[in-house]
C-alpha cells in the first residue's frame, strides 16, 4: 500500500510539472486571482470579516458560501474562545455555550449538531486536528484565539477539496511571523477576568532574510462561573519557514497543549430556576494532552505554478474520571465505609498522521486564464479506548486505574486515500464556472474487548471492518457585476461511520452489515459584494440533505426477545437563508468624521430543518413492537432564528462595540420532547437573548487595553442539555462576566 502511495504521490507531481511553464512570462494574474498562504488579508483594515479571495494558497474559494474571520480585528473576549463574538457575523452559527472556559468549542450551521464541533472538518494550519476525521471527529483541543491570525469558513461545500464533512470546514490559521518587518519583535497579552481569571500570553517572532520564525506561550486558569468548575490550560508553539530561493520555501511547526477541568454537571430544570450556579458533582474532572506536528514544502517552478506538500501527524490523549450517574443520583458519603463511591475512569489515546499533496496551475484556454488544483491525501489513524475502570473514592483528579484492567479496551484504525480536483473556468470576463470532483477510498477496522461477563470471561467484538470507494461531485459559478457577484454551488458529501457505530455489544446490539456512511448534498444560490468601503454584504438561500443517518431501532427475534439494530434509519433536510450586511455611512462621506464612526452589522439565519423520513421501532410494555415515524419532526439542536447584531464606535485609536445575539428555542431529541423529564437530558431549550460590550484603546503605538463585559444583562439561560458527559442534564451557561488586558509590542 505504502509502495502504491508513494508512486502515485510521484506520478501526480511528474505529470503537473510537465505543464507549460511559458505561461508565466505571458500573463500576470491580480492579486485576487492568486493569494500566497502567508498573505493576511485585512490585517491593515478595521474590518473582522471579508469574503474569500477566489484561490489562497493552493485552494479554490470561488463560488462558495465562505467567510474570514480577522481575528486581531475582533473587538471582543478572544481570551476566553467566546465564539458568539468571534463568529458574530458569520450568518448562522450555532454555539453551544455550556463551557465558559472556552476549552470546548462546539459549533454548528444549517441544522446540524454542534458537539465538539464534530460535524464541520476542524483544521489547523491546513491539517486535521480533531480525534479522527473518520472515526470520531471530536474538537478536544482548539487553539488560544489569541494565537490565531485568522480563521477560514466554507460552508457547506468543502468536502471536495478537505474530506468528510456535512457542516463545512473551518481552519484555524495561527500566527506564524511573516507579517513581520524586523529581525526579533516580543509580545504580551495580560488578562483578568471575573471568576478568578487569569491569562498570560507572551511570543517573539521576527523575519531575517531568508526565513522568519514565531513561538508563543499561553497559560489561562480560573474557577470558572459555576461551583465546581476550575480549569487551567497551557498551550506552547513553535514555527520556523526558511526560503531557499525564490521557487522553494520549507517550513516546520511543533504544537503541545495540555488542559486540566473540573467538570461540574448537569442541573434539573428546578435546581437551573432556583440557583443556576449551583454544582452536585465535585469530583469529576476531564484531562486533554494534544500534541501535533507539521512540515511544509513549497515549490512555484514559475508564477502560474505552486506545489505545496504537507506532512503532519498527531498525538492527543482524552482522560476523564468522576461520578456520571444521573442528576438525580447524588454523589454522597456512604454512612457505613465514610467515603464517597468510586469514579469511573474513561481513556481514549489517539494517534493520526498524514500527508497531502496539492498542486495550483494556472493556465491560458484562448483569452482567458483557468485555475486548476488538484490533490492527492493519504490519512491513517488509530483510537484505542478504555472504558469503565475503576477509579479511586477521592475527590482530585487521578486516573490510576484500581483494577487490573479496563473491562471496555477497543482499537480502531482508519486509513484515507483521496484524490480531488477543482478547476475555474473563465467563460468571460464575469462569469466563472467551477466543476469539482473527488475520489475517496475509506477503511476502518475495530477490534477489542466490550467487557467481562459474569463468570469473568472476556465479551470480545467480532472484529468488524468496512471498505468502501466512492465519488464525490460538485459544480459552483460565479457571476461578477463590479464589486458584486452571484454565487451558486452543489456539493455532495459525507459522514463516514464512526467508531462507536461498529463498536456494539453483540448481546443486546447487532450492527446491520449493509451500514452505509450517511451522505449529504448542499447547494447555495446567494449575491455578494460591497459598495465602496462602507457597505457590505451577503445573502444567500441554502438546502441541505442529509440521507443515511445512522440510528438504532428495536428488533424483535421469532423467541420475543429483542435487540437493538444498529443501521441507517432515515433522512432529513434543511432549508432557509443565511444573510449579512455590515454599513459604515461615515465612510460613504455622507457624514463627517470630526466625532468619530460608526459602523453597524446585522447577521440573520433562518433553518427550517426537519425529519424527512426516519423510521423508529420500539418496545411496547405487551412486549410488542411499536413503529413511528419522526417525519416533519424538527431536528434537535437546531434553531429556526439565530440574530446576531452589533454597533461599533470607531474614534481614532478607540473603538466601543455592543452585540446583540438571539436563539430561538429548540428540542434536544428527535422526538421533540416539550416537557423536561426528572434528569433534564430531554426537554425544550428555550429561546435566549445575551448582550456583549467590548472597547479598546492603543496609544503610544505599541500598548493595547482592552476590555469588556460578557451578558452585561445577567441573563440565566442554557444552550444544551447532555445525556451523558459533561452532565449528564442541563448545561447552564455563564452569568455576567468582565475581562481587562494589557497588551505591549516591543
């Protein structure tokens, strides 16, 4: 297989290389036509969000549904992660809010589930940084915003050029110091904050000649807003690019974070109303160890040809220990052994690497200049789980296993091959058309023990792999009218099976041997652009379809007993329209600058997401099956109306921006359970507003206040409600909360 891989890895490089390298001398493209990686666009500006160059890098944004994020230029509480004001105008994001640490990022759009973020491709760099892409694509680790640049959106159609996806992709470009302009610069971000909040981000960097060079060190801690939520992080990284000459560069980067929580558990929704910053789990704690690696090389034979190869690989760890039973158990001291019961101990280590090979031509089809990129990816990773040990009666974090064993203890590999291709065609002058498609080959095998049965006899899995190759299409245009443009895009795309839908008890649990990875299919029609520097906008109709959910249904064999039948049990959509528009009168010069600016935003989603068809079996008290279908249900976490709106002052090196953030109520199950039960993990989520005030100041070029209040209304509201971990029950989002810094560039 390695064989294979590396001569098609050869063949691919040989075969682009043979282009026509005359073109260079021929034409010149403008900057919009061709971006390098290390450009940072609207670093000079005010504006914290633009749209997309047509091609960055090595990749294709033109006639997506995209976003840039600046996050530099974000007035707001980057410290803490607190994503509703970093992501304010991206039309449509839906946060979960449950952890006011910021460590656990969870985002979602277009009705899906923002768990861990595990339904858009979590990229950093360009590479994978969740659990598994394939096998459990959980976000455990999100870089200090502080120490991103910028972040890239695409919505919905990013799975031809990034892989398995229904949300979209979203990467985190983090500072790598070629935006310096002297040999060495130092920098420090100091922060309090309510609830014993305390961050300290220091970097130098600096640009020689030939090379340039960024480090960082972040450190937070705090007691978090509710009892029993302590947390600290520390992130460290390094980067270092050295030119060779005008056609190579090679870059390496190193990143290690390490992040300790207490994890204060779910409420009912009668302790929530009588005191939301109340906690009934004191000993349960989360540990995440993430370490992950890159090089890079970049060859440009000419100025319509660029190379870029990246090699990453990935080390992460996930340990948790604590008392998980329902809420309404209560974690309490055994009056006969004066202790509390033993914990449960729960390890997951991960282990990825990768490499990709991506290739940029540009070239002349008669008047016009076309785009193409192509790539080609190998992925392997592993998961080993251990689950149910037995921890210790105390309180502290500690994840020494008392037993021997761990009764669960699976693997589970996956290994990725994909080829894709993208190409711009310029019909004229504003019409561009961009077919897509790519090629996946996917395989995942687990294997492992499930537990020890009652005579202590190992319950292993039948070891279980599937294999699968499939095409994956796409077709996006643009249409460009001055500064304005239409857009429209279809894309397929897919969910692979994850790790737990083969890992069942084949006891009570059976795996349908036909279990196919759900599929989706986006498509956007929607106009874009700006007027001057003072209006801008985008507003787009979306749909998504997302076919082979996967699913459990009860079964009943010919001896009445039953099972659960782990399969695809059906489909559902998502519909509505995402828009933004963002107006500046001051910079039109309809109104003197003598006071100052203002600039105002509003950003609006509507999502009518529902169950099209998806089939429920269950066991009736006469020990009989009973189907429903959950068809024109709505689907859980998604809210039909999420508003985000704001008003910034601008007056001279000072700016004072107030935020408005709106979401409509929304289920927390398929079956649209209005009434919470006893344990709160089902239940309504009702509609909430929060209002953010954020101002900052630079003076004497280098020094930098900012500060803020976060729900300055002090309003209780909740975002989720967990089944299992964190809670399990409802997730009670932070109070009213400040933030000051002081920052210093030498």
């Amino acid at each position: 297989m390695r064989n294979w891989i590396t001569g098609a890895f050869i063949f691919f490089a040989t075969a682009t290389l043979a282009q026509d390298t005359n073109l260079a001398q021929q034409d010149t493209l403008s900057p919009k036509e061709f971006l390098p990686d290390v450009t940072v666009v609207g670093k000079d500006t005010r504006h914290d969000m633009v749209q997309m160059p047509e091609i960055v890098g090595t990749h294709i944004f033109a006639g997506k549904k995209n976003a840039l994020v600046v996050v530099n230029n974000v007035n707001g509480n980057v410290v803490n992660n607190t994503m509703r004001q970093i992501l304010a105008k991206v039309p449509g994001i839906h946060i979960w809010e449950s952890d006011g640490s910021g460590v656990q990022i969870g985002i979602a759009t277009r009705g899906l589930s923002p768990n861990r973020s595990w339904d858009f491709n979590i990229r950093q760099n360009g590479y994978d940084i969740s659990a598994d892409p394939f096998g459990y694509p959980e976000a455990y680790y999100n870089p200090p915003m502080q120490a991103v640049q910028r972040i890239q959106i695409i919505k919905g159609a990013g799975a031809l050029q990034f892989g398995p996806q229904l949300g979209g992709m979203v990467n985190y470009v983090l500072q790598d110091g070629s935006d310096i302009k002297k040999p060495l610069m130092a920098e420090t971000q100091n922060t309090v904050g309510s609830f014993g909040m305390l961050n300290t981000y220091n970097a130098i960097g600096g640009t020689g000649k030939k090379s340039h060079f960024y480090a960082f060190f972040d450190h937070r801690n705090g007691d978090g807003w509710r009892n029993n939520s302590q947390y600290k992080t520390n992130t460290g990284f390094g980067t270092y690019t050295y030119r060779f000459s005008d056609k190579w560069k090679a870059g390496i980067e190193l990143l290690h974070y390490e992040m300790l929580g207490q994890q204060p558990g779910g409420l009912t929704d009668a302790l929530f109303k009588t005191d939301a910053q109340q906690s009934f789990r004191s000993r349960n704690w989360l540990n995440i160890n993430w370490t992950t690696a890159a090089a890079n090389i970049d060859f440009s034979p000419n100025t319509n040809s660029h190379f870029n190869l990246k090699v990453y690989g990935l080390k992460g760890d996930r340990n948790s220990i604590g008392y998980v039973q329902p809420i309404t158990v209560k974690d309490s001291i055994n009056p006969v052994t004066h202790q509390y019961a033993n914990r449960t101990i729960d390890i997951d280590t991960y282990r990825n690497m990768g490499a990709e090979l991506r290739h940029l031509l540009h070239y002349k089809m008669g008047k016009q200049i076309n785009s193409l990129t192509a790539s080609a990816r190998y992925y392997k990773g592993n998961t080993t789980r251990y689950r149910a040990g037995l921890g210790d009666t105390g309180s502290d974090f500690n994840k020494e296993n008392l037993n021997s064993t761990f009764p669960t203890h699976l693997n589970f590999d996956a290994e990725n091959i994909a080829f894709a291709v993208e190409n711009i065609f310029r019909v004229n002058k504003n019409l561009i058309i961009i077919p897509g498609a790519r090629w996946e080959s996917l395989s995942g095998t687990v294997v492992g023990r499930l537990n020890y049965n009652s005579a202590g006899d190992e319950n292993k899995l039948s070891p279980t792999r599937k294999t699968r190759n499939f095409l994956l299409m796409g077709l996006a245009a643009e249409y460009h009218i001055g500064n304005t443009e239409l857009y429209a895009n279809t894309t397929q795309s897919y969910r692979p099976i994850q790790f737990a839908d083969l890992a069942v008890n084949p006891t009570t649990e059976i795996v349908d041997p036909n279990l196919k990875d759900g599929k989706g299919l986006s498509a956007d029609l929607g106009y874009r652009g700006k007027l001057g520097n003072f209006l801008f906008f985008d507003a787009n109709f979306f749909y998504l379809k997302y076919d082979n959910r996967i699913g459990t249904i009860t079964q009943q064999r010919l001896d009445s007993s039953t099972y659960n039948y782990r399969t695809n049990i059906g489909k559902s959509s998502s519909r509505g329209i995402e828009a933004l528009v963002e107006l500046n009168p001051f910079q039109a010069g309809w109104l003197g600058k003598k006071y100052g600016e203002i600039s105002v935003f509003v950003s609006y989603a509507y999502t009518n997401a529902r169950y099209d068809d998806v089939k429920v079996i269950t066991k009736a008290s006469n020990n009989t099956l009973v189907e429903t279908n959950l068809k024109n249900n709505r689907v859980e976490n998604a809210p039909q109306h999420l508003l985000r709106s704001g008003l910034t002052y601008f007056y001279k090196t000072f700016s004072l921006t107030t935020q408005l953030s709106y979401v409509s109520s929304t289920f927390s199950d398929a079956n649209n359970t209005q009434t919470p039960n006893a344990a709160a993990t089902v239940g309504l989520i009702p509609a909430y507003t929060v209002a953010d005030i954020s101002c900052a100041y630079k003076f004497r070029e280098n020094y930098t206040i900012k500060a803020g209040i976060n729900n300055f209304t002090n309003k209780m509201y909740f975002t989720r409600r967990a089944g299992g971990y964190p809670g399990p029950g409802l997730m009670p989002s932070d109070a009213r909360n400040y933030f000051v810094t002081l920052g210093i560039k030498i």
